[in-house]
C-alpha cells in the first residue's frame, strides 16, 4: 500500500486513533516503506504535538484534537448549527444546482431546505442524502438528490476517496455548502485528509462556496487545510467575526446567523 506523505500520516493518526499505541515495524510492513520513513514521520506528527514518541513507535499526545464521532458531534453546539442552517438554506433559490459536504452543520442545512423548486442537491453525508430523500418524497421542496460514491466512513457517516473526487470534477455547481472542524483569519481546515479534499474539490467547481461553522470553530486549526477563506464566497457563523480578523485584513462577507 503505497501512500503519500501525508497519507501515510494519516494513516498513522487513524491507527493511533483506533488503538492507542503504534509501531514503527508493524507500520512499515503494512506501508510498504523503511522505518527511517515512519521515523520521520513520526518525528514531524510529534512535532506538530500530533502523538508522542516511545520506545519503538508513538502513542497518543495528550492534547491531541481528535474528531469526536458523528452522534457525539451532533449534541455539540445544536442550537447553533440549527440557526447557521437555516440561514443558509435562504441563500438556495429555484434552478440551482448545490454541493453538500459532510458534517453535523451542512444536516441541518439539509433540514432547512424547503420551498424550492427544480434543485439539484450532490453530496458524500450520507445522513444528508437520507434527511433530503424523506424531504422529497414529502415534498417540502422539488428536484433530485444525487448521493456521491466512494469509500465509507462509518464513524463520520461519509463517504470519501479518490473516486468521490473523481466524480466531483465532473460536475459544475451554483453554490457549495462547506463544513468545517476550525477556521481562523488564514484559513479553514478539517480533521481528515480525503473529506478535506473533498470540500476543497466542491468550492473549486462552484461558482459561490459557504462556508458554516458555529462559534466554537472560530480560532481552532485542525490538521488538514480545506482552502483560504479568500476562497469562498462567504462565512456562516453564530457569532461576529472577531475583531482582530477583520484588523488583520481579512476580507470576506459574514453572515450572523
């Protein structure tokens, strides 16, 4: 199994993740790679304070920020992410043509979506695909619903990989709703590599890219950079922009939900 660099480190975060402690020889073996390379990598995720050293390979750091699972995720801030999906769900007119990613956020915009007519909604939230399908048949809104393939991940209800983006270079869309695990005045990021390049892909084929984050993200860098957030049409959130972002230049519509 040959991977890049950073697949490989993901790789190794999602097993640290899953087990707790990992090893320089089992890695190498199943990655096909020396274990100078796992070294290394080990050495650079230890620096970014991703794991720690031991003997013989890393177990977790202590302060590590690892993505809490999906039904965990959905009891955090659900106040907000109701209200940050409704406002959202406005910005969606009749004829459009709209990309959903992944995330307990982008659901409630799925919730949210009704009275419009002739939509075509494309997306990898597979929570997302079944809350718009009971939507449709009790027609609180008209159009079609396309589910993306790919891989699956189970504990985020996703779907990800190289043919989901395959797929999505394939289509060209009015607007993209994004999700997000920590955005500051740089940038937004998320916690995994293929759901980030995912969202990534989707703002690229857009023509307008909304980002929806709720106040708890503001000021958070998780380990994957989804794009700049010169790069997106506009930032839906339950707070104001700081007052430093705005200081510091940063340019780019805020929508208070």
């Amino acid at each position: 199994m040959m991977l890049l660099p950073d697949e490989r480190r993901q790789h190794i975060l999602e097993q640290l993740q899953r087990y707790g402690k990992i090893q320089v020889a089992s890695l190498a073996t199943a990655l096909t790679v020396t274990q100078e390379t796992i070294r290394r990598d080990l050495d650079e995720l230890e620096a970014k304070q991703m794991l720690k050293r031991v003997y013989g390979g890393a177990v977790a750091y202590s302060h590590v920020k690892m993505e809490p699972r999906f039904e965990k995720k959905s009891t955090i801030e659900h106040t907000a992410k109701t209200a940050i999906g409704e406002a959202a769900a406005t910005l969606i007119k009749d004829g459009d043509t709209i990309v959903i990613d992944v995330g307990t956020t982008t659901v409630e915009l799925a919730r949210a979506i009704r009275g419009v007519v002739r939509v075509t909604i494309v997306t990898n939230s597979i929570p997302a695909a079944e809350l718009l399908n009971e939507r449709l048949e009790a027609k609180w809104f008209d159009g079609k619903v396309i589910m993306l393939g790919g891989v699956t991940h189970p504990e985020q209800k996703s779907i990800a990989g190289a043919l989901t983006c395959e797929l999505l270079t394939r289509f060209h869309f009015d607007k993209a709703f994004i999700s997000c695990g920590g955005m500051t005045s740089s940038g937004i990021s998320d916690y995994d590599m293929e759901e980030s390049i995912c969202s990534n892909l989707m703002i690229q084929q857009s023509d307008q890219a909304y980002v929806l984050g709720d106040r708890s993200k503001l000021g958070e860098t998780q380990f994957f950079r989804i794009c700049e957030l010169d790069k997106v049409s506009a930032v839906i959130c339950n707070a104001p922009m700081p007052e430093d972002w705005a200081r510091s230049g940063v340019n780019v519509e805020w929508i208070t939900a």
